[in-house]
C-alpha cells in the first residue's frame, strides 16, 4: 500500500503522507501570516472570497509580505519540526508516567539510580564519590516526581515552566555526577560539556557582560559542571516545553 493511502490507526480514513502533512503546515503557516497584515486571507468571505491587491502600491506590499513569510517560514519551521520530535518522546513518557504514577516513577528512579549507586560502591569507587553519586541520584529521585506531578497538574504553564525542567534534570544531572568519578564517562561528558559552556559563553550569554561575570566567579572544574548542568536544566526545559507547544499550535496532537 503507498504511504499516502495508509490507514489512519484512529479508523478515520487514509493518513497523509508525510510530505502532504509538512505541505498543509506550511501552507496554513504562510496563509496565518498573510492574514495578519491583509484582511480575508485566513477566512474569506462567502461573497467576496479572499482579499487581494489591486493597486501597484498593494501588490508591492503584498508580495514583499509573503515573501517575507517564506523567509520567517524557512528559519521557524524547523523549530516545529524540532518540536514534534520531542512531542513524540515527551508523550510516552508521559504515557508511561501516567500509567505508573508518582508512586511508580518514584520506585522506578530510585531502583535505577539506587543501582547506579551500587555499582559505583562495588567499582571501589572514594566514600567520597559514592555518597555524590547517591546525592545526584537523590535529586534526580524527587525530580522525577516532581516531573510528573506538574505534567499531571491540569495547564500547559504549569507543564512548560515546572515538568520539563524538572525532567531534564533528572535525565542529566546524575550521569554528570558519576563522570566525576568514572573516567571513561568523564572522558565523554566533560569535553562536551566545556564546549558547550565556551560556545554558551561566547553566543548567548555574551551580551550585558553575563560572560564576563560568570567567566570572573566561576571556574568549570570538579562540581561546577553538576551546577552548570542543573543551571541549564531550567532554560533546556523551558525550551523543550515552548517546542511543544509550538508543534501542538502547528498541528494539535490527538486526545491522549
């Protein structure tokens, strides 16, 4: 069967193809934007239909408008893409959240990250490496159920401000803490993580004099990489929610 002429799972009809779905976002995008600076163009009239230019002046205008879509189109399109991706993962494991429960997530984190803290003890790891270990494992713990708290808690704000960057952070910040004692991890997550922080230094934060600052207070060794990585927590989150709701603006998901 050609892929444009599969079976919706829901039992609606033949599902799109990719290529058409992607074709009626852009589509419906470019039209929102050309209704913004031009009347009728979203919903035309039922007489008069859509709005277009009739004098040299309104066809310039018109026309440097929607160009202007394309262009405003082509960089944020992608960040709709971007968007459906994480949707997809953020919903199943909302899925499986749900369906374990707080409870759930919390026994579940706790046996991983409770293993984690065995298998450092068991590598001999320092007392001191140990009891680290067990500590990100203990934040990452109750991040996880806070997680899923503010995901289950009705309201997107709640979701996007509260559940993604809690989330992030009990993705993260343990495997950063057992790289500070485990050299073959640290050999992966440090080097990644200082370039992250120079191109961080020299982009985004370079306005104001932010860089300045924290290049003046702070030095990116031992247990400053954990705090670098749970400072990032919340701006990554932050993202990751804003994607969504952007893809879910796009092209609303299915009731779960």
């Amino acid at each position: 069967m050609p892929p444009e002429q599969r079976t919706d799972p829901r039992g609606t009809g033949p599902s799109p193809s990719v290529w058409t779905q992607l074709r009626t976002d852009l589509g419906r995008l470019h039209v929102g934007w050309m209704d913004v600076a031009f009347p009728r163009q979203a919903d035309p009239h039922p007489t008069l239909g859509r709005w277009e230019p009739s004098t040299v002046v309104q066809r310039l205008a018109y026309w440097s408008w929607a160009v202007l879509g394309v262009v405003a189109l082509a960089v944020g399109y992608p960040l709709v893409l971007a968007g459906f991706t994480v949707r997809f993962y953020s919903r199943r494991l909302y899925s499986t959240a749900l369906a374990l429960g707080i409870l759930g997530v919390v026994v579940v984190a706790t046996i991983v990250w409770g293993g984690l803290t065995v298998g450092v003890y068991l590598l001999e790891f320092s007392h001191e490496g140990v009891l680290a270990v067990a500590a990100g494992g203990g934040v990452a713990v109750i991040s996880a159920a806070l997680s899923t708290a503010f995901a289950r808690w009705d309201g997107r704000l709640a979701t996007v401000l509260f559940a993604y960057p809690f989330g992030v952070t009990a993705v993260f910040l343990p495997p950063v803490v057992a790289a500070l004692y485990s050299p073959s991890l640290g050999e992966w997550v440090f080097p990644n993580s200082y370039s992250l922080a120079v191109w961080l230094l020299e982009n985004p934060l370079s306005v104001a004099g932010v860089a300045e600052f924290l290049r003046s207070r702070f030095t990116l060794v031992g247990f400053a990489y954990v705090g670098m990585w749970f400072g990032l927590a919340v701006p990554v989150g932050w993202l990751l929610g804003l994607l969504v709701t952007l893809a879910d603006f796009v092209r609303p998901a299915p009731e779960r």
